[in-house]
C-alpha cells in the first residue's frame, strides 16, 4: 500500500492523480487551501477505494507554516512513497509589470513556497532513504517570453532548485521528478481556446503516475514537448523579439 | 465567447461556456442558458449562447455496498463510474452506446440501452436527484416534487440544472459478457428472432440498411447475458484515434455499400456464441476516439426514431425502403425493441420498435429527413431528442403529447426564462 502525499490537493492535475492512487488502495495526505473543495475530494477517493483520507489545510504564503505541516504529514503516514507539489497560481502578467508586490506575490506562490516546502520534505526523504518527490513546473521555465515571463521565472527557479535537489538526493536512493507540462486544461486556463496541442488533466496524471514508478526523470509532458520547447529554446535572439509568444 | 459544436460537429456556435466547481456557485450567480455534459448528443440540444459546462462538478458523494445505491455529483462521467465500480463488482443498470456521457447528461436523455426491453431507461434506476432552478435548490424524486422529477428525466435540461443524483448500480461477478450473434436474412426475420430472445437481457440489431428486396433488412442481432466467469477488469484507454476530419467524399454510396456488405457477410456461421469484455459488447466505438471525424468537416447527424409496436414490420419496412432508394445509406444503422415507456414527459422510448442511423451532411439530407418525419408521423411515432437537429415544431409536439405539461411545469417554476437550448427555441419550448 503506497503512502501518498499531496500539496495543492485541488488542483485538476493533483486531483486525477489522487483518483489513480486511490483506486490502487493508497493512503493519501492531501494538502490544500481551499477546505471545503478538500472535503467534497476527500469523500470522492474514498468512494474510488483510497484506504485513508486525511486532510490539512494551508496557505502557500505562510512560510512559516511549512515545516509543522510537513512534519505532520510525515509522521501520519509513518513512510511517505510519493510526494507531490501540485499548488500553483496563474498571474496576469501585465499586472505584474506595474505592480512589484504583485510579481513578488506570484513569485512566492509559484516558487518560492515550493523551494520552502521542498527544503523540509527532503530532509525527510533522505533520513528514510526512500520515495519520490515530485513537483509539477512548467515548459513556461524554460525560456522567458514577454507574455508570462514572471509564472516563467518562478518554475524556472524551481526546475533549477529540483536540478540540484535530484543530484543530492540520488545518493540516499529518493527519486525526484520534475513535471513540465505544457497546455493543460484546466480552469486554471478556462479562458484559453483549446486547439490540438491541449491536453486532458487526466492523461497528464496517467503521465505522472507512469514516469513516478518507473523512476523516469523526464519532464516533458506530454512527451512532444520536448520537441516544441527544444525549438523555442534555440530560437535566436533576433528572430525572437520579433514574435508575439 | 468559445466555439462549441456537439458530437456531430453541426452547428458549430459562439457561446459563454462557464464551467462551476460547486452548486452554491451556481445558486449565487443566476445561471441561464443550458446545462451540458460530455457533449455526445449529436445535435443543437446542448448548444445555447450561454454554456453550463458540468466537467468541475465530477465527484463520488455517497456509495451504500449493501444496496448499490450511488450518490454523485451530476458532471461525473459512466466512464469513471465503470473505472471505480467495475473492480467493486457494480455495473450501470443502463447504459447507452457510449461511457463518455455524465450522469447529469444521461439523466436529462434519459438514455436506453441494449437492456430496454427488460430494464427500462437510465432513469428508472435514478431514486433522487438535486436540481437548481432559479435560486432554488430542489430535491426531486418519484415522493418528492415528483413533478418536476418526471419533467427533468428526459427533460433535455430544461428545468434547471441537475446537479447530483442517487441511482441504482447493478452487481456483476464477471466483466466479460456471454454473447451470442445470430445473423438474420431480412427483416422479418429480425423481428422474429427480437421475439423469440425476448428474454435476454441485453439485444440489439445491426441493420444493413442499403440491401434491398428479399434481403431488405438484413441483420446481425447481438445478445448478451453478463458471465459469471471471468475477472473484474475493467477497460482501457481507446488505442486508436481519428486525428483530423476525414475527406468527406470517401463516405458515398458505393464505400458504405461495400462495408455494410462486408461487415455482414464477416460472420458466416448463422450463430457464434463467445465471451467478450464489457467495452467492446456495450462500447465499440469508444475504442477509436473522435470517430466523429470520420464524417467529415461538415458533420453528420443521426435519426433515431420509435414507433409503436402495431407499426411493426410495415412502418419499419416503409422506412427502410425510401432509404435504400435514396442511396444515402447509414454507416451504422442499429434496430432495436424497446419495452414499455415510463411517465416521463419527454422521454423517448415507447414499446415499439426503434432504429438509428447515421448520416453525413449534405444537400439532400434534410429533404430525405423530412419525408421520414412524414413516415414516422403516420405510424404515430417519434424521434429521439438527444440525436435530433432539424426536427420541425410540428413534428416535435405530435410525437411528444405531454409537452403541454412539460410547458406548464417549466413556467410555474420560471424555468422556461431561465433554461433554453437552440433546440427547445426550435420545436417551440
């Protein structure tokens, strides 16, 4: 039976991962900030076949809430097999450019606080010299473009931080995997007209659940990303700043 | 404002789709348009310049393991009903064609399946449902509103927006169904052999459509029994799928006269009897996704009508004949028996005989629907409104004589004000 962890729990892409684990029996800890959505999802996996529910709420900002939470988590569940950081903002990134508490807020949100929750975690992971901690960033880290470079810096940061954290960790046998998907739909991204390059949150998850037990570190999700993104990536300069991204 | 279309990629429409994560969201801000699911009926039915999209409200809420009783929130589909109940030994004790509808979706169609004739519709085995209408949050049952419990089965969302249901799962030891196939030379005998397997509980025909003379009618009947043997697995992912539209010229009268050929001389034995997993029996076309596509860019629709049983073999042979010789024939024609219909206001099935067949937009299509309509009408039967897109007000009202009541219910709770689709504008709700 999989112990299974999950921050940002009410997320469309942590919540079809939990329903894959839940069918499989799993105990899971799911962390979110929005409490009543938590309950109506703790009720749903039970129902799916999970064996425990539990449930905490938190707030990604309140740094100083991470490590109690953590230790909490840890400590219910006796061994932690999976942990997955799912929570996450998407900014209005012209805000942000007028409005420096705002680019702060978001970097916090979608970064920082992740790097808070990781620092705790892996202390953890590596004391129980098993697991696997996975983290959901996105291909927008992979270069800055003028239309989210700021969610763009905050996963950039955080691939960069799960770079490191997966060379140290590899000593002591704990597996991390660092998730890059591209378009998604989710509410997250309501707004946006979806065309053939979207993904379902439920094949994500399938993704997800497949790359975590086979120890995969590949992050491209779906895998035809790598192909977009290595474009992107190579793109010169000039032939850039003249697109609209 | 997004492009929406349904199943059969006709209309294609510019619509507000909203999609709420809870019913108190839905009460808070007064919501009006139409409710949707998965967005299989084939037609205009859940199209409206406002979208209720149901995809965020997909939660399990209560499961009773004594008495297979499930409580779930209107957006969850059979999909994933199948995937956690299947293991558990349940099934649905309807199912339509397709596992990708909701509950919500197969509740306002009140969707019938192979078992009809044995079994009744999705709704006979929903016990009580949660509706909204205005800002009223109403539970319905066959006790409670009753009303407006039989206005909303089959009721096509035009009450209000469903958004939980209790329904009765059925137990299975086994997956896999025992099936047999018998292969009938026409019509007649079709007919016959819907008789004489009256019993079984899940049957139904398909039909080639295209033959004519003494073959006219020619079929393969399909019955099934659920096994007692065999593990409780339930499916997987479709492998296949249609990427883009198919060029429309590849479907014409001699490429679906050859395949409705081939497909029922495959079988040669006049009966095969085996064992088979519940996704293929009940779902075969699930296991290439957006077959839609196959018909092209234009679209296609289906027509499904019911007639009465005294119709018989007569309206059904009247039917088949003006489709043969309009040579627009039906990929995928499917006769089946119905049994007795149930006191819904608007649900299709009635005890008859009904028959669906798939067609590609074009020209002449519509001119071939009308006269049908004029068939079907005379045989005093109707057509299904989860499939329909053309169908006139006339046509609509002399098929379903209780809409005067549905109409009544729906102005007594302000719900016609509220709830519409280009459908109900069209045949006049």
């Amino acid at each position: 039976m999989q112990n299974i962890i999950i921050i940002g729990a009410t997320s469309a892409m942590a919540k079809e991962v939990a329903k894959l684990y839940a069918i499989e029996k799993a105990n899971l800890y799911l962390i979110a900030r929005d409490t009543p959505k938590l309950d109506t999802i703790k009720q749903d996996l039970t129902i799916r076949g999970a064996n425990t529910v539990h449930t905490a709420p938190f707030d990604a900002n309140q740094f100083n809430s991470h490590q109690t939470l953590i230790e909490q988590a840890f400590n219910t569940l006796g061994r932690v097999d999976v942990l997955l950081v799912a929570h996450g903002s998407l900014p209005n990134q012209e805000l942000c450019q007028t409005d420096s508490m705002k680019a702060i807020e978001e970097l916090n949100t979608n970064g920082v606080s992740v790097i808070s929750i990781l620092t705790h975690a892996a202390t953890k992971m590596e004391q129980q010299k098993t697991g696997n901690i996975t983290v959901i960033t996105s291909v927008a880290g992979d270069r800055g473009r003028q239309s989210n470079y700021v969610y763009g810096a905050a996963k950039g940061m955080v691939s960069i931080f799960l770079q490191g954290l997966a060379q140290r960790l590899s000593k002591s046998g704990v597996h991390v995997l660092d998730i890059k998907p591209g378009f998604v739909d989710t509410p997250m991204t309501a707004e946006f007209d979806k065309g053939a390059l979207w993904a379902k949150p439920e094949k994500v998850a399938q993704i997800i659940k497949k790359r975590i037990s086979k120890k995969s570190s590949f992050s491209y999700t779906p895998a035809f990303w790598f192909v977009i993104m290595t474009i992107i990536k190579f793109v010169p300069k000039f032939i850039f700043d003249k697109v609209k991204l | 404002m997004k492009k929406i279309t349904s199943w059969g990629k006709y209309p294609l429409i510019d619509a507000n789709v909203n999609a709420p994560s809870t019913s108190k969201s839905l009460m808070n801000k007064k919501q009006t348009g139409i409710a949707r699911g998965l967005g299989r009926s084939y037609g205009d039915s859940a199209l409206s310049e406002n979208i209720i999209i149901s995809e965020e409200m997909n939660h399990f809420i209560s499961f009773d393991d004594e008495t297979g009783l499930l409580s779930c929130e209107a957006g969850v589909s059979l999909d994933n009903i199948l995937t956690s109940f299947v293991p558990k030994g349940w099934f649905l004790s309807v199912t339509p064609g397709t596992k990708f509808v909701t509950v919500g979706g197969a509740i306002a169609s009140d969707v019938h399946g192979k078992n009809h004739h044995v079994e009744g519709s999705f709704s006979d085995h929903v016990t009580s449902l949660t509706l909204i209408v205005n800002d009223q949050e109403l539970k319905c049952s066959r006790d409670e509103n009753p009303d407006l419990f039989h206005a909303t089965c089959g009721g096509m969302g035009l009450t209000g927006i469903i958004t939980e249901a209790t329904f009765k799962l059925k137990p299975i030891t086994s997956a896999y169904i025992n099936q047999k196939v018998v292969k009938a030379k026409n019509l007649e005998t079709a007919l016959e052999l819907f008789e004489q397997y009256k019993d079984v509980t899940y049957s139904v025909a398909w039909i080639d459509c295209l033959s004519t003379g003494d073959n006219l009618g020619r079929s393969l009947l399909m019955l099934g029994e659920h096994a007692d043997k065999g593990e409780l697995t339930t499916h997987k992912d479709g492998l296949l799928n249609m990427p883009c539209d198919m060029p429309s010229f590849l479907l014409n009268k001699y490429t679906i006269q050859a395949f409705n050929s081939a497909y029922y001389n495959k079988q040669l034995k006049a009966e095969v009897n085996n064992t088979i997993h519940y996704d293929p029996f009940f779902y075969p076309l699930d296991g290439i996704n957006n077959w839609n596509r196959m018909y092209g860019g234009n679209g296609f629709t289906q027509y499904q009508f019911v007639i009465p049983k005294k119709a018989g073999k007569e309206g059904l042979t009247e039917i088949l004949k003006a489709i043969a010789e309009s040579k627009q024939g039906s990929f995928l024609s499917v006769l089946k028996v119905f049994g007795e219909g149930n006191k819904n206001n608007l649900s299709f099935p009635m005890e008859g005989y009904t028959l669906a067949l798939d067609f590609k937009l074009n020209d002449k299509l519509f001119a071939l629907l009308d006269r049908l309509d004029i068939i079907v009408r005379k045989y005093e039967g109707r057509l299904y409104l989860s499939k329909d897109v053309r169908m006139s007000e006339e046509m609509f009202k002399a098929g379903y004589p209780q809409w005067e009541e549905f109409q009544t219910l729906r102005k007594e709770y302000g719900a016609d004000e509220l709830y519409h689709s280009l459908q109900s504008k069209r045949i006049g709700l």
